[in-house]
C-alpha cells in the first residue's frame, strides 16, 4: 500500500510569499489613472503584509453600493462578510454596502438578472462576480450608468465592457500551485482524476488548464483520469470521486477546481483510501480545514474571499467620492497554500473565516 508523502512546508511557504502578479482572465494592462487612493497594512493569508483598501474621508449620504455573489456553498460566507465589514466601514460616512444573493445556480442567467435588477433598484456603484464571458453585455448595461467592478471571478471581456477593475485570484498561477502540491504528496505515482465546478465559468477553466499544464511538466508518466463537474456541489464531487477510485485502481490524487471538495475527502474516508489518495482543493472553509487536519485533504489554496469582497466595496466608494480606479485593472488578491503542516499559522492570518 503506498503512503502519500507529506507536502514540504518550506517549499509552499516559498511559493505563498510570492507577489500575485501574473495575468487573470483579462489584461494585465495598466490603467492612465492618478496614484491609488491609501491603503492600510494588515496581515494576509500566510503572514505577510497586504495592503487593505481604506475609504477617502467623504460624505456621502444616500450612496448605495451593491456587492451581488451567490449562496451554494460555505464559500460565499466571507465574501459576504467581507461586504458586510464594508458596509459597517462605510455607514458612518452616510454609504451603505448592501450584499446581493443573485441565486445558488453558478451561470450567467443569474448573474444577468441581478444586474439588470440592481440597476433598476438604483445603486450608485456594483460590484459583481459575473462568473464567464456571456455576462459582459449585462456589464456593458449596467456600466453604462453607474460604476462597476468585478470581482472573484469574471470572464475575458469584462474590462472592455466597462468594468472599473477586476480583484480575483491569478487562478492559472493557483493551478500551477495545487499540481506542485499534488506532484509531491503523490510522488508523480498512478493516476489523477479532476473535478472542476463548470466548464463554462472561466475561473474554473483557468485553475483545470493552470493544474493540467504544470502537472505534465513535473509529472509527464502520470496520467490525468479524466475531468468531471460538479456544479460546486459537495455531494456531486462524492459521487465523481467514488467513479473514478472504482474506474482507476491505480488513483492517487484528485484534485477539485471549486466548491465541494470536502465530498471528495468524505468519499475518500468512505471507501478506506486515506493515505492512498490525496484531495487538493481550494478556499478554507470550515469543512476543508477540518479535512486537512485529519489528513484527509492534503493541500487547500487560498483567495481571500473577505479581501475580495471588502476592498472592492471600499474601491467602488471611493470612486464614487471622486478618487480614481486602481492604477491596474487586474487587482490580484493575496494567494496562501494551507497544509496540515502550517494550518493554523495560515488561519491566524485570515479575515471572514472560522
């Protein structure tokens, strides 16, 4: 029975501390802007110092930001908090920050529908996880009249639809980052299976191609089993794990794109496959961190949800009180790998989460 090797620590914390510069789904081009508005330094995810947005000293009475996300897994909690911290930030100085739920089905419908509405209810700037490319003509409506911003994950033609600024994860670099963990807890042996949340939402594509691209070139004999939705449905990724342990005996790894892992890990309990196949996944929801400290999951990367969801609410405020966009439009959130070996120093340093 192989034994999965543990993730050297030293190794991840190397890649951790790295600046997230790389390019996201859109241009990394920089903007013709003024210098940004001040920031406050606290603590990131591993540690390091990271720059959190704080609000120009304005008033303005009556302004109404809206933050619109969703609510289909334990994700969407900090980000909501992160809104609601800005909200708290923002109200005595006469703004509110009102967060959206656009629905629990992840596509582009959704996303359309809670733009066209919150232009029509009349906020005064909006923030909004428009999730692929199909969303850009809502962007374009809506940017046509108020400001508006992007944020976690977006497609390729939010910017030249209108968006102000786009704050996510650099998610090929996070895919990069998860093979890197799975190449060694496997040791390159026997087979990886993926589970991705959509084939349609960019972000999710990014982190696949981003995995896949760096896992042949550290693992060119290991093969990739297959790839698989899910829908970020925790129970959907327990069924595909257990299809591909039963499909390939020689399973090692399987690594999740999106929400739900932690029915990967449950299916890897249940089937009596600990220490033989590893779980690499994304965000440190509470189930997650459980996971990885029971040795369950291997390896967790971070996006800062709360960070995501806070500066962009405070940024949207700050345009509206006449300072400028981030002098870049591609604004990279602050990116950490959480392992069993240095879990609680990573959740030390996280906002929003439990």
């Amino acid at each position: 029975m192989r034994a999965l090797r543990p993730v050297p620590q030293g190794m991840l914390l190397a890649a951790v501390l790295a600046a997230a510069t790389t390019a996201c789904s859109t241009s990394d081009v920089d903007r013709a802007a003024p210098a940004p508005v001040s920031t406050a330094t606290v603590q990131g995810d591993a540690g390091q110092a990271v720059a959190r947005r704080t609000p120009i000293d304005a008033s303005l009475t009556g302004k109404r930001i809206a933050m619109i996300s969703f609510a289909n897994n334990p994700f969407w909690d900090p980000v909501k908090a992160g809104a609601e911290a800005a909200d708290a930030e923002l109200t005595s100085r006469g703004a509110r920050v009102e967060y959206i739920t656009a629905g629990p089905t992840l596509d582009v419908p959704t996303v359309e529908r809670a733009l066209d509405s919150a232009v029509g209810q009349g906020f005064d700037a909006i923030g909004v996880v428009p999730l692929a490319d199909g969303a850009c003509p809502a962007i374009k409506r809506a940017a046509a009249k108020v400001p508006v911003a992007t944020f976690i994950a977006e497609g390729t033609c939010s910017q030249a639809s209108g968006s102000k600024f786009f704050r996510g994860q650099p998610a090929a670099e996070a895919g990069a980052k998860a093979a890197q963990a799975m190449s060694e807890t496997t040791a390159c042996k026997g087979s990886v299976g993926i589970i991705t949340g959509s084939f349609s939402v960019q972000q999710h594509e990014e982190r696949r191609q981003g995995f896949v691209d760096k896992y042949k070139e550290l693992c060119p004999d290991s093969k990739i089993a297959g790839t698989v939705e899910n829908g970020d449905d925790a129970g959907k990724a327990l069924s595909a794990a257990n299809d591909f342990m039963t499909a390939n005996a020689d399973l090692s790894g399987i690594y999740v794109t999106a929400g739900g892992p932690f029915g990967a890990g449950k299916a890897v309990q249940q089937r009596g496959k600990l220490g033989q196949v590893a779980v690499v996944a994304y965000d440190f929801v509470p189930q997650n961190v459980e996971q990885i400290r029971s040795g369950v999951m291997q390896a967790a990367i971070g996006q800062d949800p709360f960070g995501a969801s806070y500066d962009t609410a405070v940024d949207l405020y700050n345009l509206l009180a006449g300072g400028p966009a981030p002098t870049e439009y591609f604004q990279p959130v602050n990116v950490a790998v959480m392992t069993k070996a240095n879990i609680d120093e990573v959740l030390a340093t996280q906002s929003g989460t439990s």
